[in-house]
C-alpha cells in the first residue's frame, strides 16, 4: 500500500519534539558588578547556609580580580584580592576537620597554579584559608573546580582542568592541624577547552562541557579510567560556545542538570537521570529594574530553600553584556518551575511561598515565586535575537517544549483526505 506523502509527514513531525521560543523567567535580584576589572572569565558557585536564616553565600572567582562573596541581595560581602586572581571555584558541606565538619571553598587560583582552600566562618560568613599549598601544579593553571563526594568511601575529591582540556583529580584530606592537602589521583584528556564541570554524588557522575563540542559524562570515581558517553553535542538545544554546568538535585535521583549556552543567550534544562533528554530552555528577561542576561557563561543552582525569596531553591546566571561591567542574575526556581509546561519538578513541600520581587517591580502575572548541589507574568524585554516581547504568562505555559500544534496536524491530516478523494 503506497502512503500519501502528507500522511508520512504527519508521523514523522507527531513523533518529533518542537523547539519554540524558550521559556522566559524575570530575576529577582542581581549582583553588584565588579568594577575593579574588565569582563574577565568567571566561575560561581552557592553555599546555602544552614544558620543564616535560610540564605547563604553567593562566591565568584573572577579571574582578573580574586575571589569575591555577594549576599543573595547582590551586595558584595568579601573581596579576598591578596590571595591572587581566580577562575573556578566550588564549596561543599561537611568536611571533616579537627573540631568538627565545616563548608569546605575550594578556589582554582592562576596567580599560584594551585588550587587553594577555605572554610566558611559560620558567624561571620567570611572565608579563611586553610590549605597547606600542596594542591600546587606547576606549569598547570586551572581553570575549573568541580567538588565530589564519593557515595561509597565519602572521600572527597577535587577536579580542575586548564585550559587544554586536562582534566586532573586530587583526592582532598586533613591533617592535624586543620589544614587541607591534596593528592592526585587520576588526569585524562577531554579534548579541548573545558568551559565547566559539576559532579553528581548520589550517582558518581562528572559531567563536563566542552566548549565547542558538547557535554560528556565521565565516571567520578578515581579508578574509572577515562571512558565516557555524550549527553549533548554543541548544536539544538545547545549552542556554542558553552558555558559552565549545574545540578538542581532532588530526592532518589530526580532534579536537573542545567547549562549555560553563551552562543544561544539561554540555558539548557536537561533531565539529571539517564538518558539526561532535553526538557527545554530558558532566557533571563528584563523585569524593568534589571536588564536581561546575554552571553551566559555560568549558571548555578540549589533547591535548598534560601529565605523567603528562593523557598524552592535558586538560579544564578551570569550576564556578560551589563553595564558597567558582566555580573550575575538571581532566579526563583519556582517562578522558573511555573514557566515551563509542564513545570519543572520542586521539592517535597513545593515552595509555595511568594518570593516577591526584590527591586520593588511587579510580580510577574502572578505566579508564585520560588537546589543543592544547583516567572511568568513577563510583559517586555528582549529575548534572543532581539525585538522580541515575550507575553504575558499567566496560563503557567512558558512555551519551552511542545508537541505539534494541532493545527498543524490538522492541515496535514486534511491534506492526506483530499489526496486521497482525489485518486479515488
């Protein structure tokens, strides 16, 4: 039986995901630019605290000026400039050191060509450092720091890659003097330049972005040996250059791994679990007060509750083109969530709280607004491109993925009939 071409045309797009316009999400706050230095590479990371008030840290390592701490208002809180400029930079909780577990910062530092460590003063909230300068590597700047916590051994890990695309791990420990020293374990070769990592604990994973290639998925664990599988190319949804890596992780493996598209303006929402399938984009639109995010090198996520602001957890972008100098853009992971159709997955309670609006804007058609370890209601502002006015969200639909319009199939399918009448 010979198939009308129309017909083979109806199945073939019913079957097949469209990639519309991405979703659109206003922030909340932003962080202050820092104006001692031009547009210099950046890498971000988040430490939710447990006895702030439910906020926490917001760290850039900028690696024209040092390593930098904001408040989650945008306020800057510390500038550590004598330790040397920095370009990557991760925290994780619960190292253990005499005296109890601290939030272990781990910094890449180029001044040095090491990697350098701190701990967050819970009091104070300022960073000391405790590295003992054995995480040195002569003739190797890194450039990236990806923490890892074995679900086996518990052991902690560091990796950093420069700028060739070496990946190299090293196994963190303490010593009695409450200092932290490093031991490498394992390097390999990803084959070209490494725009961000992020590890995932609960599944053993190291994802990587390659900046003009793709995402890898490597095994964390330092006897794994250098195989890998491809999550995504540099091409639809993603768009190179690519930028850094982050995990919005949730309870039994389920969450998000998200990241950064300078070449596209947007981030890429991926699933955490294999196959990792693309679930959508998004873009940071201007809410009135802060102006819209472009060229995103970095993105950073947490779904621990942050104040009453980010109940659900939050995401940082950062913005390249922002005067008068790039910085970075704070999101309500349950405004981002109710953008998208269907929403993406919230925690257990479902940050239910109104986040509001930080700058003193608008709420944003009145959704609601709401990580670790990594809305709607837009009436203005350009999105990719340009001269695009993203509407209203007040049906939830951000219009991140859809299947066929049904008019579309509709067409089609009306095409097939009259074909077919016709030879009849």
């Amino acid at each position: 039986m010979r198939i009308a071409t129309p017909v083979v045309m109806l199945l073939v797009l019913a079957g097949l995901p469209v990639w519309a316009q991405p979703a659109s999400v206003q922030p909340l706050a932003e962080t202050q630019p820092v104006v001692r230095a031009g547009n210099a590479p950046q890498d971000v990371a988040i430490w939710p605290s447990t006895s702030d008030g439910g906020t926490g840290l917001f760290l850039v390592a900028d690696s024209a000026v040092g390593l930098i701490t904001f408040r989650l208002d945008g306020s800057e809180w510390q500038a550590l400039l004598s330790d040397g400029v920095a370009s990557g930079v991760d925290v994780k909780e619960g190292f253990a050191l005499p005296g109890g577990n601290v939030p272990l910062v781990v910094a890449a530092n180029g001044t040095f060509q090491a990697l350098l460590a701190y701990i967050v003063d819970p009091v104070t909230l300022q960073l000391r450092r405790v590295d003992t300068g054995t995480v040195s590597m002569a003739g190797f700047a890194p450039s990236t720091v990806a923490l890892y916590r074995s679900p086996t051994s518990g052991t902690l890990y560091a990796f950093t890659a420069n700028a060739a695309g070496t990946m190299q791990q090293f196994e963190l420990r303490a010593n009695m003097d409450g200092g932290v020293e490093g031991f490498p374990v394992r390097n390999f070769a990803v084959g070209g330049a490494v725009a961000g990592a992020v590890a995932d604990d609960e599944q053993g994973f190291l994802f990587v972005a390659q900046q003009n290639t793709g995402i890898w998925r490597y095994n964390a664990e330092p006897d794994a040996g250098t195989s890998r599988i491809s999550v995504a190319p540099a091409f639809e949804p993603l768009t190179a250059p690519l930028g850094g890596l982050s995990l919005y992780s949730l309870p039994g493996r389920q969450g998000y791994l998200l990241a950064a598209s300078a070449g596209g303006d947007q981030v890429v929402v991926f699933n955490r679990q294999d196959p990792h399938d693309s679930v959508g984009t998004f873009v940071v639109v201007q809410d009135g007060g802060i102006d819209a995010v472009n060229g995103p090198t970095t993105v950073e996520s947490t779904s621990r509750p942050l104040g009453p602001a980010f109940p659900a957890g939050f995401v940082a972008v950062h913005d390249a083109v922002n005067a008068p100098m790039q910085n970075d853009k704070f999101i309500s992971w349950t405004a981002l969530s109710r953008a998208f159709s269907p929403p993406l997955q919230l925690p257990a309670d479902g940050g239910t709280t109104d986040g509001g609006v930080s700058d003193g804007g608008t709420d944003g058609g009145g959704v609601t607004d709401g990580g670790t370890d990594g809305g709607g209601g837009v009436t203005g502002g350009n999105g990719p491109g340009g001269g695009q006015t993203y509407p209203p969200d007040d049906s939830g639909c951000g219009c991140a993925t859809a299947s066929v319009p049904g008019t579309l199939l509709f067409l089609v399918l009306a095409s097939a009939l009259r074909s077919r009448r016709r030879r009849s």
